[in-house]
C-alpha cells in the first residue's frame, strides 16, 4: 500500500542526530524528493499533549472546520466500522476562500495510532494523486503528555500544472498542512487539564459552553467521559 511505501522510505531511518536535536528545540523537520510532477516527502514535530488527545483530534474528521483554517465545510458520507476496530469513512470537503470541492477516503486505525488518506483523483483538476498518512506515537523516554506526529504524503500533479508550482507546493505544503495541529491539541490539552483539576478538587457540575466552537466544548467532544 502506499502507507506502507511512505513508511519504508521515510521512517525512522531518516532522521539524522541533527535532526533529533531540531525536534528537541521544538522545532519541525521536512524532507522530500521530487520526480517531475510526482514527489514524497514528510514533517514530523513535537507537541506537547498526550498521544491519546492528538489522535482523537486527528479522527474527528467531521470537526476539522474548526481546526483547519484552509477547511471551510466537512461531511462525512459513509462511515464503516471493519472487524480489526479501524474504521473506514468517505468525507466530502470544500476548501479554501473559493470552496473548492474535494473528496478524500480515510482509515482511521487508532490502534496503530494512524489517520490515513487517499484523495479521490475525480475531484480535482490538478492532483491525479495525493494520498498518505499521519502517524502519532508517544515520544520515546520523554513525559507522557508529549507527542511526535509524523504526516507523509505522496503526491502526483496534473500535467497541466507548471513545474514552478509544483516547486512551490512542494515546499510550502506538507509545513501548511501541520501548522495548525500543535496549538490546536496543546489548547485542548489544557484545557482538559483545568477540567480534570475543577473535578478533583470537588467541582464536579461544571458549566457546559454552550459555543460547540470553544475549546471546552471541544474538549468536551474529544474526551466525554473525562468531563
């Protein structure tokens, strides 16, 4: 599969120790390769909330319109559940200030701590392939509210797309794409933290937002039955 391919090429292995210093700063790493109009590549970067809460974000597919800028309308069109647990969903968006509409299948597996997604090639005029997957894991020997997530991806243009796109695609794309994660998940994170003190020290009836868009009523989503 392709998830598999991505993985092969751009696993662990390809991380150097500058790298892994660059992710102790803080700080994303990106690389790729490109072919002609046809290229691979990843971001992989640190974030500071559990594993747990950066998946559950992740498969909220349908909620994606408050956590992507670039995502303007998210609709789930056929969901099913397979017998390992994974789940397999069909999503219809529209994107950016112009709607465009695209169609992508995803499998979400949150036991193997995986999103993946395969663009439908039908609903757009300039990508024949774009597929790939997000990859969250807990950070090895560090605290347990830390996470690296991991987005590889494998993408092949159109012939109609100029090559000078495609090279500023290339390089701007993958760090747009997981721009808005981290302080999206840390404010979650938070916020269920101040949710689970209120808890502990006997504030058991805690107002409900009534905003579904606040981050307590996201983290209300994510994680009822913490709150």
């Amino acid at each position: 599969s392709t998830c598999e391919k991505l993985s092969s090429v751009w696993g662990m292995h390809s991380l150097t120790a500058e790298d892994l210093i660059q992710l102790e700063r803080g700080l994303p790493v990106q690389k790729q390769q490109r072919h002609g109009g046809q290229g691979t590549g990843f971001v992989v970067f640190e974030v500071n909330a559990p594993s747990s809460v950066v998946l559950n974000s992740l498969t909220k597919l349908e909620d994606y319109t408050k956590m992507i800028p670039v995502v303007r309308q998210a609709a789930v069109q056929t969901q099913q559940t397979l017998v390992d647990g994974s789940i397999i969903a069909r999503v219809s968006y529209k994107i950016s200030k112009f709607w465009l509409g695209l169609t992508a299948s995803h499998v979400l597996n949150t036991a193997a701590g995986t999103v993946c997604f395969d663009l439908d090639p039908s609903s757009s005029r300039f990508l024949q392939e774009a597929s790939g997957f997000w990859e969250v894991e807990q950070v090895q020997g560090k605290h347990a509210d830390k996470s690296r997530v991991w987005l590889r991806a494998s993408i092949r243009s159109s012939f109609m797309v100029p090559s000078w796109i495609i090279d500023y695609a290339a390089e701007r794309a993958l760090r747009r794409a997981t721009s808005w994660l981290g302080p999206y998940t840390e404010r979650v994170w938070k916020a269920l933290q101040v949710q689970q003190l209120w808890k502990k020290h006997g504030h058991v009836e805690v107002r409900r937002a009534s905003d579904r868009t606040s981050l307590f009523g996201a983290a209300q989503r994510l994680y009822p039955s913490v709150i």
